[in-house]
C-alpha cells in the first residue's frame, strides 16, 4: 500500500502527458481521480497502521547505490502519518480548486502531481540521501508552477524561492555528509547516522545541527530566513498557495523534528535559543500580517507566526510540545489551505485580493461570508477548532520550561485576534457596497457553487473534528513521540 500511494501521483503524471493538451476539463478529471485514490491509498494505510507499536511500520529498502551507502527506504511511523494524510487532503483540494487552469493545463495538473509524490517521499524516507534527492526534487515543480502560471512578479518570486530553498540546501547537505563520516559503515541510513551523531562531542553536535537548521529553518520559514514566502504565496496562483503554506511549510518542521531525533544532545544545548527564535517569528509574523490589505500577503504572514508556535513545541523537548507541534501543523495546513481556497476563488471572481475592494460578503455571497469567517477564526485557535488543542499543548509545555517568557505568546496571539476581526469586519460586515472591480466599478458576486461548498466543507469539518475530539491523532502519534523524547531525558 506505502509503494501505490507513492506511484499514483507519478503514474497519474504520465498518463496526464498522453492525453490531447485542449481537453482541459479532462485533464482536470482524470487529476483529481489520481488525487482522490492517493487520498484513498492514505486513509487505507491508516486503517492498518498500529498506533500502539512506536516502530518503523510498512518499512522496506532496496540498494540505491551500495556504493555509498545509500538505499531506497521508506517507512511510516506516528510522526510522518498525520504528515502523509495532510499532504494528500490537500494535494486533492488543490487539484479539485483548479479549475481556474486553461493555458498550460497539461504541465500544470503534470507537475502538481509530481510535487505530490515528491512530497510524500520525503514524509516516508528513512534513508538521508533519499529524503535530500526528493526534498531538492520538490523545487522543479514549484518553480515551474510560479514561473509559468504566477502573477506579475511570478519571475522574481520564484527565483527567490528557489535561491533562499537552495542557499539553505547547501548547509543540509554538509551537516548530513558530516553525520554520513561518523555513521557505522558510512550509511546514509536514518538510524545509522542518528547512532553516529550521538556518538560525537555536544560542541561537534551543536555545529551540525546549525546546519540542519539553517537547511530547515528556511523552508519552515524562521526568522530572518523567511524573505522567500510572502513574495511566493502572492505570486503563486492560489491552488499552489495551498500546498506552500498548508505542506511544503511542515517540511521544515517535520525534519527539524528529525534533526533533533538525530542529535539530541545539540537539540538539548540550544533549547533556549530555538525557542527565542519561535517567540520572535511568532510576534513578528502577526504584526506583519495585522498590517497587510493585501488577503494572500496576509495569510502569508501569518503562517510565519503559526509556524513560531509549532517550533516553540520542537523546542519544548517533550511529549506534550511535540504533540502540540505536530497538532499545529496539521490545524495550520488545514486551516490555511481553507483560506487560501476562498481567497482563491473571490480572486477568480474579481481580480482583486485588497481588503478594501470588497463590500458585504453576509448579504451579497453568504456561504462566502461563513466559511471565510469560520477559517480566520479557526486560523487563531477559536475554542472547538484544531488550533485551539495545538496552541494549548504548547503552551502548556512550554510554560514549565521558560515560565513568564509565554507573555510573548499570549501577545502574539492577540495581534493574530485582531488582523482577523478585522479582516471579517472589512469582508463580511458593513454597508452593502458590492465588489469593486478593477476599472468597472460596482458588480456582482457569485456565491460558492456546489463542488466548491464541498472543497470547503472537507476542510472545515476536518479543522472541527480534530478541535473537538482530537483524541484518534493523538493517539497515532504517542507512542512514536515518547520513544522520540526518551532521548532527551524526559
């Protein structure tokens, strides 16, 4: 099953290069079916992973290059599951939202499903070299994606995405031919190179895992690493916008979790330090986003701030921060992948994304008006969504290890309340002024059709469910996170 759900996007990606370049709706079709089966192959894989067991489960390796040490090994365990089933509910809400895509349908719906299978490949790699191949490889089609099909800065956001993503991958790639040096038998294996990185001396620990996290740092983004993301999420057309802020952005996450799994002592010696920095890309990213009109350029924003809180729980070094952390960015993905969809379609509708071009929403499109404001509040941990169970754990966790420094918290949290209460109040309260199109003054707004209701729905009812009985993802990452934080003391 792990070996279907990684070949369909791929299959899907070839079959889609064979078919007649003007059957657009075709081309889309036969996307979202490969996208829905991915989507299908996860959950199935869910149903038979044993969330009791902290092991390695569906592993399997083949040689890559015996040479060097490297081979093809995959596996899945309560970390990357959550990662696995985010990055296929939103790889289909991508492809089902795009029916916006008429020039250059073939190469778009081809490379959204490239970037899929790339994606996944890194969440179930157990082999560094593999998880480095694919996580380079993931830059191909994005730069494509803004390049070809993105607004009128596209160049220039995309060459910056991929020269901050690239300047990033070349400190990965030292701090893991270190770790290779010292793992038994030169291996590129996770578990070989996690056996030598402990071995090694905390100042030696500490220098590599710089490393590791400028490499990861800049693709979660961290600040001052973070010049790349607003540019590309305004750039980018809003389907790919959903899987930069709703996935690629939990990459950076997911192996910064993975690093210090790997060097736990260096993890450990610079805990006060990563933490420090998640405060302060926390507050930073909500002042910036309280002060855009631009709707994308404040999401954007303020995915810097949400992902302040899931490195605050990385740093914590405990059950309840890494869950909190995990928690938070699946809410985040959900909840921004949501935002990013009806941002989307308004977009579609009237080529405009300033706040102030826009009238009331509660009386011209209703369904609009409920499903944008249920995503802003969602999006700053309203009670009863999943971000309000992820900020809790953090905060919980954090508050025994740095006490009164969680003020910063709190602050940004309530700069987050308020860019959102503003923004419903200017999108879907106020005097009925209608859409103001560029050019052509007042017009009309169409309401969510159908099949777009039903790309929202899935990700509202998947932001609720988790914040009201988050107790099944929790389950599956549990055993998997104290075996993780048995290496930090704790």
């Amino acid at each position: 099953m792990l070996k279907t759900l990684l070949l369909l996007p791929l299959l899907g990606a070839a079959l889609l290069a064979l078919l007649p370049s003007r059957r657009f709706d075709l081309l889309r079709h036969v996307a979202s079916v490969v996208a829905a089966a991915t989507l299908l192959c996860a959950v199935l894989l869910l149903a038979d992973f044993d969330a009791a067991s902290a092991e390695i489960q569906f592993f399997e390796t083949r040689p890559w290059n015996p040479r060097v040490g490297s081979s093809f090994a995959l596996g899945v365990d309560g970390v990357s599951m959550p990662m696995l089933l985010l990055a296929t509910v939103l790889s289909f809400v991508a492809v089902f939202s795009s029916r916006g895509i008429r020039s250059g349908a073939k190469l778009y719906f081809s490379l959204l499903l490239v970037l899929e299978a790339s994606l996944l490949i890194v969440f179930t790699a157990r082999d560094w070299s593999l998880f480095y191949v694919c996580w380079e490889l993931t830059l191909i089609p994005l730069f494509f994606l803004i390049d070809r099909l993105g607004g009128v800065n596209r160049h220039r956001a995309a060459l910056n995405f991929v020269l901050y993503t690239l300047g990033g991958s070349v400190f990965l790639l030292i701090a893991l031919l270190l770790l290779y040096d010292v793992a038994p038998g030169h291996s590129f294996a996770m578990a070989d190179m996690a056996a030598g990185g402990r071995q090694l001396p905390v100042r030696t620990q500490v220098l590599v895992f710089f490393g590791l996290l400028l490499g990861f740092g800049v693709k979660m983004p961290i600040v001052p690493l973070h010049g790349w993301l607003p540019l590309a999420h305004v750039e980018a057309p809003s389907p790919i916008s959903i899987l930069l802020s709703g996935i690629l952005l939990k990459m950076g996450a997911y192996g910064l979790i993975r690093a210090a799994a790997t060097l736990p002592a260096a993890a450990l010696a610079l805990q006060d330090w990563l933490a420090l920095l998640a405060l302060a890309s926390l507050v930073y990213g909500a002042v910036l986003a309280w002060r855009q009109t631009d709707l994308k350029a404040m999401v954007a924003y303020s995915s810097i701030s949400h992902m302040g809180v899931v490195l605050l729980g990385v740093a914590a070094l405990n059950q309840a921060g890494l869950s909190g952390a995990l928690t938070q960015m699946v809410a985040h993905g959900l909840t921004a992948g949501l935002l990013f969809l009806l941002i989307g379609l308004l977009y579609e509708r009237t080529h405009r994304r300033d706040l102030a071009a826009y009238g009331s929403l509660n009386r011209i499109a209703p369904r609009f008006a409920v499903f944008v404001v249920f995503a802003l509040l969602a999006s700053v941990g309203l009670p009863g969504s999943a971000g309000f169970v992820a900020e809790l754990q953090v905060l919980l966790a954090a508050y025994g290890r740095w006490g009164s420094w969680l003020v910063l918290l709190s602050i940004g949290v309530l700069i987050s309340a308020a860019y959102a209460l503003r923004a419903i109040r200017c999108l879907s309260t106020g005097a009925e002024r209608g859409i103001l199109a560029p050019g052509a003054g007042v017009m009309a707004l169409a309401d969510l059709t159908r099949s777009e209701c039903a790309a929202a729905w899935l990700l509202s009812i998947a932001t609720v469910g988790i914040g009201c009985y988050p107790s099944p993802l929790l389950h599956v990452m549990a055993a998997s996170l104290v075996k993780l934080t048995r290496q930090f003391g704790v």
